[in-house]
C-alpha cells in the first residue's frame, strides 16, 4: 500500500451503543456502524454492571458489517484506535478472562474506604474543604468496593483496565492505555500523567498494588499489532497497528479541534461538559483534578453538567408526545422538530428560569433541580425553553470558573453532542455565552478525536496538530445577537444567585425526604 493511501478506523464505545467508523485521512466519513445494546444490568438497587462480552460483541458486529458492505475499506486500513466511555473498570486474570461485569461510571454503590484520617491530618483536611472530598471520593471507586466485597475477585485480579484499555488487551495482548483514557476513580495522577506515588491523595484513597496497573502510554503512539486471535474473532486484518487515543470526551475535545485556551469545548451530551485544552495543570474546581487531555503536555480541566443534556430527552419523553410522533413519521430528530417550541416563547422565557441539577452536582450531593418564575403566560414551549436557557447558563458559569481559574479568556465555542444538531439551541446558547459557537461537520466528534490520534501513530500526519489541521472542520458558525445581550446578561447575573439562595433549602429537603440518598 501506498504510505500515503489507506484508512482510518475509529471505535467509540459508549454507555448505550458502539459505533465503529471509518475515515479518510482528511476526515472524510466512508463508512459506519452502530450496534445497540441495554446499557447496564441492575442486579441490586443502585447498581450498573454490564458484561464485557456485550461490547465485545458489539463490536465484532460491527467489523462484520462493514466487512459485508465495504470489505476494501478494511483492507486498506493504517490503524484502529478505541475511544470509549470514562469511570467503568474491568477486572481480568493472567489469562485475560474478565473476572466479574464492569462497574460502570452509572453504578451508585459505595465503598467503606480504608483511609480514615484522625488527629492533626483530620483538623487539616477539614480546615481546607478537603475532608468531605476524600471520604466521597473513596465511597465511590469501584475497586475499593470489590477489595471490600469480593476479596477472592481482588486476588485472582492481574490488571485493573478501563474500557479502552480493554479493547486494547483483547486486540494486541497488551493491556496498555493512555493518560487521556484512565479517567476513573484509580490512584490515577493526572498532574503527572502516570500512576500516582505514595505522596499522591490518590495513591491512599485508592489503594491498588503496582502489578495490577496497566502500562501507560501517551495518546497518538503505537499500542501493538492486531493478533491472528483477534483478527479471526473479529475480522480485522491480522497486524493492523492499534494507537493510544483517549477518553470520549477527551477525543471530543480534540475532535472539535480544541487544542487551546481560544477555542472552548461543548459536550451537549446526557452529562454536559465545558471543557478546554491547556498547557499546564490548573484545577477546575478546588481539590478536583483536571485530566489528561488527548494531547501529550496538555490538560483538559472541565465543569460537568450531570444528567444536562437528558432533561431534552426528560422533556420529550414526559411532555413531547406530540414531537415524538412527528419524528417517528419523518424521521427527523425530535431535538429539530422541538426547535418550534423554542419560537413560541421569547427570548428570556418571560421570566421562567430552570438551575439544571436534574442529578448530582460537583457544588454539592444534594443540591436539585429548580423551575422558578412561573405565570399564566408560561405553557409547554415556555419549560423547553427554560430548559435550553438554564443549561446555557450553567455552561457559562461553568466556562467563567474556568477562565477565572486560568486567568484566560476563551474566544470562539465549539460545539458537539446530539443537540448540537438544533440550529436554535445552537443560537440561543450562542448569545447567552456571548461568544461566537461553531459547530463540526461532522456530529461524531469522539470517533474523529479518535481517529486523528491514529492518523498521527500510523504516520498519516506527523503532529496532532498537523492531524488535526487537515481533519477537523466546521460546518456552520452561530454570532451571538447583540439585541439579546443586556437580556440575557441581566438574567445570567439573577441565574447565579439560585444555588446560594436555595442552598439550605436543599439539604433541608434531603434532610427530610432522603432523597437523595
């Protein structure tokens, strides 16, 4: 084959689905497969297992798909990379077999932890904020939990692998993964792009021994091969390279082009993220870690908008009965044929205004969502749009927190996520972020993060920023309008008095109620 031919194959396996797609080297989509699946077994109350054979599977679909349909583009693969969903581990034994289903990053079930701090190091982390943290952070990891629960597990365990990492192993024998990949609740320093020392926080609330940690290497470089194993399990070509990428939303910053303070990323996705690339380690939040962008030397430091994006799907599954069956006859996204609902009311919603903590929020673990300002003017189009303005403004405390941090000023917004698809949320989150917001043109942004990682490890490009030059592109540009600017400044400023003034309210509500729990 010619250095400069071939293609590119991208796999992104997230929490509902696996689509494994197949690019050009100038980002060009040829070819696609999704496989669907149930996206995780409850055994028990609060938990989210999944075994790994349904990724497996999905994706051995997948391959076999495009293998019926488009059997050249396979051939003339350079490389495969695997992104895929964050905070989900998967345990295996030295003779690769997966030990128990994968505790995803839905799972709620909490861990005793074993570092308990007393005395002067107590009186310490209380009098920083840290204390609270620790003992949250170590209640959530999936692996403290199993060493507590199912020690036998935890023996028989050879390496702890995120889900990347797992495809990794099964495709070349190696359990590799990149730092961009390893997001999860693991004794895990970002800071430092490697496992973390016995100095690290992470290392005492995450206790793992050294050999049950997967080999680190940066995104963009050179796994292994294809094994004959799994080119007959899956019909890739037997010695196809397999390159490091990242976690999904690390690859969907890189896919929309974010490789700097200038250019901020937007996830309009179930969690809905602000994100941006920069080339030192700052912290989002107080005692919050920025993690390891898909970019070697750089950090992606994010503001999360748990469950953000899912109040559209909320909306039209309780209120959208009339949208849904537009969609299903047309087959139109419901998100477009909504776009009327946002025309029906004006900018600002009359004054209706939503704080989108539908879920958990990094504030705090009992804060709620809130609609305040009703009146008789408000109907159905006015809560969707309240809706949409709500979580614009949350993303724009969020990118203000981060500007503030960094003491940077973000200058154009990129935009992804299956929402993103909506000219008017596009408009509207435009003008309340007063920025300019640009959309890809593509809406596959983790895969084409993924796949400009494995342009640049097969030689295609021989930067990421050079990879990244050649294949990512916009396909439309949304101007803030200035006619809404003082409206919706104005709001903003009343918007970010919410969380303060319900604040107590809140725990009282929890105090009560114990929900939630």
């Amino acid at each position: 084959m010619n250095p400069a031919e071939g293609t590119i194959i991208a796999v992104d396996c997230g929490t509902q689905s696996l689509r494994l797609i197949i690019f050009e080297k100038d980002g060009t989509l040829l070819a696609k497969e999704q496989v669907c699946y149930k996206p995780y077994d409850a055994p028990k109350p609060g938990w989210a297992e999944q075994n790994t054979e349904v990724w497996w599977g999905a994706f051995c679909t997948a391959v076999g798909k495009i293998k019926q349909s488009r059997p050249e583009l396979l051939k003339k693969a350079r490389g495969i990379g695997i992104t895929s969903q964050r905070d989900t581990v998967i345990l295996i034994d030295r003779e690769g077999k997966v030990l128990r289903p994968a505790i995803t990053w839905l799972d709620t079930r909490q861990a005793r932890g074993s570092y308990h701090p007393s005395g002067i190091m107590k009186a310490v982390y209380k009098f920083i904020g840290m204390y609270d943290k620790i003992i949250h952070s170590q209640s959530a990891g999936q692996c403290n939990w199993i060493r507590e629960n199912e020690p036998e597990v935890w023996q028989k365990t050879w390496k702890v692998l995120m889900v990347s990492g797992y495809f990794n192993y099964r495709l070349t024998g190696i359990p590799a993964d990149s730092p961009a990949s390893i997001v999860a609740h693991l004794p895990f320093s970002h800071k430092k792009r490697h496992w973390a020392g016995k100095s690290d926080i992470t290392y005492k609330i995450f206790p793992m021994e050294n050999d049950k940690k997967c080999t680190v290497i940066e995104s963009g470089e050179f796994i292994g091969r294809v094994t004959k194993q799994a080119a007959l399990q899956t019909g890739l070509p037997e010695g196809l390279p397999v390159i490091a990428c990242g976690s999904d939303k690390a690859c969907e910053t890189l896919g929309m082009g974010c490789i700097d303070t200038n250019t901020a990323s937007l996830s309009f996705g179930t969690t809905a993220t602000v994100e941006v690339c920069i080339d030192r380690y700052i912290e989002p939040l107080p005692f919050f870690p920025a993690y390891s962008a898909a970019c070697p030397g750089c950090w992606v430091p994010e503001i999360e908008i748990f469950r953000g994006y899912w109040m559209i799907s909320w909306f039209k599954n309780e209120l959208g009965y009339e949208e849904r069956l537009k969609a299903t006859a047309t087959g139109i996204i419901p998100e477009k044929i909504m776009d009327s609902l946002l025309d029906a009311s004006p900018p600002g919603c009359y004054g209706l205004m939503l704080q989108p903590y539908w879920g958990a929020s990094l504030k705090d673990d009992y804060a709620k969502g809130s609609i305040i300002g009703f009146g008789d003017v408000h109907g159905r189009h006015a809560m969707y749009r309240a809706i949409i303005e709500g979580l614009a403004y949350s993303l724009r405390e969020g990118l203000e927190q981060l500007e503030k941090r960094g003491g940077f000023r973000v200058k154009q917004i990129a935009v992804s996520g299956g929402a993103s698809q909506s000219n008017r949320i596009c408009q509207i989150t435009a003008n309340i972020l007063n920025r300019p917001l640009v959309r890809g043109s593509i809406t596959e942004a983790s895969a084409l993060g993924a796949a400009v990682l494995t342009a640049k490890g097969t030689g295609f490009y021989d930067s990421i920023n050079t990879s990244i030059k050649h294949m990512v592109r916009y396909e439309r540009t949304f101007m803030p309008n200035p006619e809404h600017r003082k409206l919706y400044d104005g709001l903003y400023r009343t918007y970010t008095k919410i969380y303060p003034a319900l604040k107590d309210i809140y725990k009282e509500i929890r105090e009560i109620t114990g929900y939630p729990s």
